[in-house]
C-alpha cells in the first residue's frame, strides 16, 4: 500500500466547515487504497494568538514555556481533525510531535529534527488507521516540548515523509501552489507545474512564503517529492523535486519579493583588515542573521559598510551596530526600513548571459533605482525603495515573458 502524507496548513482547517472538508480529503485518498499520515497546522491564527498572550504576561517569556505553549496549538487541531474523520465513520488516532518520536535538539523555538522514530505511526497504520499528527513540534532526549519554528508544521511533514519511505508529501494551503510570481501584485502570474528543490530553495529565501525554507532543504537532502495544492479544489498544484532534462528549462522560472528587511549602513569605518570581520562577529554573538552585504570603495582610508536583515531584528542590531561604531571609531550609522528585494530565480540563468543586464534595464526604465545588488548562479536581487516593489515586479515578469501565452 502507498504511503501518502498530507499536511494542512492553518487556514485549511481554520474553521469546523474546513476541517470537515479536509476530514473528507483525507477519508476519500485512504479510500483510494493508501496509508494516510496526515500532519496539521494550528487552526487560523492561532499562533499568533498564543504569542499575543505569552508577551502579554511576560515581555521575555521563558523559550521552553513559550515552545510548551504554542504547540498546543497543533495539538488541538489534530485531535478535532481525528473527531472529523471518526464522524465520517473511519478510524482515525492523532498524536503529539513527542508521541511520534519527533526527536530534536534544544533550540527552543526554532528546533531543528535530528531523528524520526515513526514506529507507533506505522503500527497504526498496519491497523487500518488514518495516523494525524500535530505538526511544528518535537521533544529533546530530556523530554521538553520544543517547536520547529514559524512555518515548522511543513518540516514536520516532510520528515515523516522521508522517514516513512511516502509516494509523496502534500502540502495543502489556500494558494494553488508554487506562481512565477505574487498573484496580488502580478494578476496575471502562472501555477508553475514543476520547480527543482534548488529555485525552490532560493525562492522560499527571497520572499515566496508558501513553503518553510527548512522543509525544503529537508526534501532535497532526503529525496522527498512535495506537491503543494490548494485544499480548496482539486486542481494539481506544483510538483516540487530534483531538477531534471525533462523538466522545462525556462531561463526565469520566477520573480519573488521581500518587504520584510531593512537597510543598515555603517559611515565611516576605518578601512583596514579585520574591521569586517569585527562588524559581523559583533551581530553574529546577538544571533542577528545578515542577509546581503556591501563594502563600498573606500576614500582616505575610511569606508561605508551596508547590509540588510529582517525588520524584526533591526532593534537587536541596533544596539550592537551603537558597539561597532564606538570600538572602531566609525562616524555614525543609519537605518531604512522603507526598503524591499526583488529576485529573479532561475536554474536556466547559470547558461545564459544577460540575465543581470536586462534586469537592471527593466528597473532603470521604470526610473527605479537599485540599492543593493546580490547574486548565486542561479537567482538576482536586487534592494530597491519599498514604494516601487509593485511597479518593480509587474514589470520583470512582463519582460521575461513569465504570464506564458
Ligand atoms: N502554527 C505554526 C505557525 O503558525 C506552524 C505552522 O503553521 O506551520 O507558524
Ligand atoms: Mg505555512
């Protein structure tokens, strides 16, 4: 028999009419025949909802209280799920992440799987059962309760794919799956019918919020094929896998954007060796993550250095950049938020010249100007104002021809 498993995230079964929809998806693909695992998100907002409450008693809650919190979540979500499919009259048992055997280390909040012993999922499985599993959360060698991080319930999902030997994962959400574009800002974006694990990668790096970056990492190094499709039609979604010879070679298979990051310049900085170096070990040991860099030409011996990071680190930077610039004598530092990245990703880049050039034509037209500039061998960014990311992405996407026919 197949293994199939399923993930929901939190606005499929975000109400009781939802996740009586999702009770009869899951019931009708264990009617054609497979082992059905299914792993849920916590219903609508829920999470953020905990959030609110944890901040609200306690401006720093406790991570391990905060990670024992949130997963209840998932927890309920699964087991209303099991009420769903046992009213549709087939036998159906949910589990938490710790039941499961979902073995992390201890980075509360933002735990990562370093094993997946599935042996009470594939018992209940031999029973003729539909197995569901709370999503997001796992449990250390001492039996705290940890979660995987915002988005987790997909990594979840993924590992117990793997671990099961599953046909495939699916990842159920309320977009039809993977666009060559944001269709809010590109109404005329197009369903991708495949994407290789490395655009999707890039992608999920650079702005499309579908799936966590992690659980595709996590398919890739396992092999696992993803299919992520709407759990309200059922129309095929994108096929995420290795990228092959059968697969179309489109030079750009997207265009992403990012309005979550700010801009951060350091004036001034005496320019000798060490002094990057100095920069970044400072914001690395305040666990600040960077996103690009740039070092400009440096005049008398004094250079800017700039980078960008998520806006909800910018407060935590801003303290250790006031450190910089004291230790090394810099003459100040500014901050923008009002900035935004747009990517263009795709594998067919690495052979064809002329990618970056007609990128930057398409901004210089529009009269936008670029901040910043990043690229891999096969995606480009570049950091422009935030108010021209609509105009920015409309008009790449026209002009690499992404809309098809
Ligand atoms: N409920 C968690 C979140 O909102 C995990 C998930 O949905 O995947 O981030
Ligand atoms: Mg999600």
């Amino acid at each position: 028999m197949a293994i199939v498993v399923q993930k929901y995230g939190g606005t499929s079964v975000g109400n009781t009419k939802r996740l009586q929809n999702v009770a009869k998806r899951v019931v009708a693909t264990s009617d054609r025949g497979n082992s059905v695992v299914v792993v849920v998100s916590a219903l609508g907002d829920t999470t953020d909802e905990l959030i609110r409450q944890a901040h609200a008693i306690n401006a720093k809650p406790p991570e391990r209280e905060f990670d024992v919190l949130l997963s209840t979540g998932e927890q309920m979500s699964s087991a209303l799920l099991a009420m769903a499919i046992d009213a549709l009259g087939h036998p159906a048992i949910s589990f938490t992440g710790a039941q499961v055997g979902i073995m992390t280390d201890a980075t509360h909040t933002k735990a990562r799987i370093v094993e997946v012993r599935a042996k009470r999922i594939k018992e209940e499985l031999d029973r003729g059962r539909i197995v569901i599993v709370a999503g997001f959360q796992g449990v250390t060698p001492d039996e705290d309760i940890t979660t995987l991080g915002r988005g987790g319930s997909d990594t979840t999902a993924v590992a117990l794919a793997a671990q099961l030997g599953a046909d495939v994962c699916e990842v159920y959400t309320d977009v039809e799956g993977i666009f060559t574009a944001d269709p809010r800002l590109v109404p005329k974006a197009r369903k991708l019918a495949e994407v290789s694990y490395d655009e999707m990668l890039e992608m999920a790096a650079t702005g499309a919020r579908v799936l966590q970056l992690r659980s595709v990492e996590y398919a890739r190094n396992n092999k696992v094929t993803l299919h992520v499709r709407s759990s309200f039609s059922d129309e095929d979604g994108t096929i995420v896998k290795e990228g092959d010879e059968s697969m179309e070679q489109a030079i750009i298979s997207g265009v992403t954007h990012d309005s979550g990051e700010a801009k951060v310049t350091i004036l001034g900085v005496p320019d000798k060796p060490g002094v990057a170096a100095s920069v970044f070990r400072v914001l690395a040991d305040r666990t600040v993550n960077v996103d690009m860099i740039i070092q400009n030409v440096s005049e008398q011996g004094f250079t800017d250095i700039s980078f960008t990071l998520a806006k909800e680190d910018l407060s935590r930077a801003k303290d250790a950049v006031a450190d910089v610039v004291a230790q090394l004598g810099a003459k100040g530092a500014s901050y923008d938020e009002d900035i935004a990245k747009v990517t263009l990703v795709g594998a067919g880049m690495r052979t064809h010249p002329g990618v970056a050039a007609t990128m930057f034509e398409v901004l210089a037209s529009n009269g936008i100007n670029i901040e910043m500039i990043s690229t891999s061998s096969i995606k480009i960014s570049c950091v422009i104002a935030a108010e021209h990311v609509g105009t920015a992405v409309q008009a790449l996407h026209e002009k690499f021809g992404l809309a098809g026919e």
